[in-house]
C-alpha cells in the first residue's frame, strides 16, 4: 500500500538519479555527488553536488498539497476544473529538491564556481521538468498526470578566494486526479 507522495519523489529520485550521475562523465566537474529522498545531512566537503527531494517546504508553508483551487496555489498558467459531475477532484502534489554545490577543495575561480554551479542547477530543472510521472498510480487510485518545475532559489553563500559555496532549491508541483 503506498500514498501518491512516496511513488512520485522516488520516480523524481530515479530521473535525477539517472541524469545527474549515472549518465554524466565522472570527468565532469558538475556531476552529482548525492542523489537522495529527504533532507541532506552529510559532509558538503565530501559530497559536494547533492539533490535532495522532499514533499512540501518546511520554510515556505503555502507550499503545501490541495485542490487545484486552493487559494494560495501558485498559478503556473494550467487552468483546469477542480471537480467533475460525479465525483473526482484535481490536486496539486508539491514539493522541492533542496540543491548545494560546494567548490571548496576543488580550488576553482569565482567564475568557473559560477559556471559550474548553474550548468548542474539547469541539469537539474531539466531532468526534472521531464520526469516521467503520467500514470503513476497510489493504492487509493490517486493518478498523477503531469509535473511541473515552479521556480528555483539559487545563491551564492561562500566566498573569495576560492571557496564558492552555492545552494537553493527548486520548487517542482504536480498536477493529479483524485477518484
């Protein structure tokens, strides 16, 4: 038995997982260190490029799962019937994909950091926006139809000479229909 929340953050899992280690070079400074479900809590010097996915977000509580209708859902220009004659409602399952690099032993220049840093976000986004989820199905016959990437925050936090920390999220939502 399994909710809709848990089959969608593991297909996210997977596509991230695929796209951003299994298929980059391990010669690429922008490859993925950790790929996981749930908050990340180990060492940045280590595992230096994470992606993170969680349901919700514990900072911003609006971001919560509801009725296509629910008034602080963020509209994404997707318009659609909350309800049909008979039964079945339309949700939005939202979560982020909490994202860190850290360039501190690797010594690169503000520039490169820069470079590097946005070439793995922009992976991300796209791995993501293309995460297949239409038909995904929970125990309750909650079905998912389609994701969507909503935004990102993305900043830099370490600092000259040459250790350039960068980390933010990126806010994902997707669209379902409940029986």
């Amino acid at each position: 038995m399994a909710g809709i929340v848990p089959l969608l953050l593991d297909a996210i899992r997977v596509q991230l997982y695929t796209k951003l280690i299994t298929e980059v070079s391990s010669s690429d400074p922008t490859k993925a260190t950790v790929v996981k479900i749930g908050k990340f809590q180990d060492d940045p010097l280590k595992d230096n490029i994470y992606a993170a996915i969680s349901p919700g977000d514990p900072e911003r509580l609006e971001w919560a799962d509801g009725i296509v209708t629910l008034e602080s859902m963020q509209n994404v220009g997707f318009n659609i019937d909350p309800r049909e004659v008979g039964g079945g409602e339309v949700w939005w399952r939202r979560g982020i994909v909490q994202v860190g690099t850290y360039f501190i032993t690797q010594r690169y220049t503000e520039t490169q950091a820069i470079t590097y840093a946005h070439t793995f976000l922009a992976r991300l986004e796209n791995a993501l926006q293309n995460t297949p989820v239409a038909g995904i199905e929970d125990t309750y016959g909650e079905r998912a139809v389609l994701l969507f990437v909503s935004g990102n925050q993305f900043s830099e936090t370490g600092g000259p000479p040459n250790q350039y920390i960068w980390r933010g999220k990126v806010w994902w939502q997707v669209l379902t229909e409940r029986p």
